[in-house]
C-alpha cells in the first residue's frame, strides 16, 4: 500500500470523494488525480494538509508511523504559527527550523537532559 492508497482509504473511511478532499484541503482535483496514477508524488506540505484534514499523522499517511500512534493534535499556537508560515520561503522555513530546534536544545540543557 502506498501514500495514495492511504489516502484513498481514509477518503473512504470517512465517506468522501476526491471532490471533498479537494474542497476540504485547497488541493486541486487534478493533483489528486495525478497522485492516483502516480504520476506524481504528494509533497510535504499537500501530505500535511491531508494530515491534518483527517486527524492523521504524515508518518502515517507515508505508512512510516508505528501501528496505533495516536494522531498528533495541534494547539492554538501551532495553528497560528502554521498560518504564519504558509507563505514564507523555503530558505526561511528551514531557518525557522533550526531557531525551533535550537530553543529546544536550550531548554534540554537547563532541564539537564
């Protein structure tokens, strides 16, 4: 089973058309389409915002997630950030990454982890 199958499980697990998907996500028909002959393979950013429209992990949809991980569910502070970030450069994304990465190992060195 491959990414595309994933998603169409799900679409059908919740009793959806790709039409639906499509409204639901921004994707356009077409992508959707092109993945299903895999003509092309989902990017990041269009797997997250499938992820996200079924409360599923994109480890999972790429069939990568342990079986029974819960789905990660997002705070009002992830959902702005994510909002924030959509139009940002990739060059900016990444830089925003490492900050992210970089407070963490701060905060792992205070709490002496």
């Amino acid at each position: 089973m491959d990414t595309y199958d994933r998603i169409a499980a799900l679409m059908a697990q919740h009793g959806e058309r790709a039409s639906d998907l499509a409204r639901a996500t921004g994707i356009s028909t077409g992508l959707l389409s092109q993945w299903k002959a895999r003509m092309q393979n989902p990017s990041l950013e269009k797997l997250t915002l499938v992820a996200e429209h079924y409360g599923v992990t994109v480890d999972a949809l790429q069939g990568n997630a342990p079986a029974g991980q819960p789905a990660v569910t997002f705070d009002d502070f992830t959902y702005a950030l994510h909002s924030e970030t959509q139009a940002l450069t990739d060059e900016n994304k990444q830089k925003l990454l490492e900050m992210a990465k970089f407070f963490r190992m701060q905060q792992d060195k205070q709490a002496g982890r």
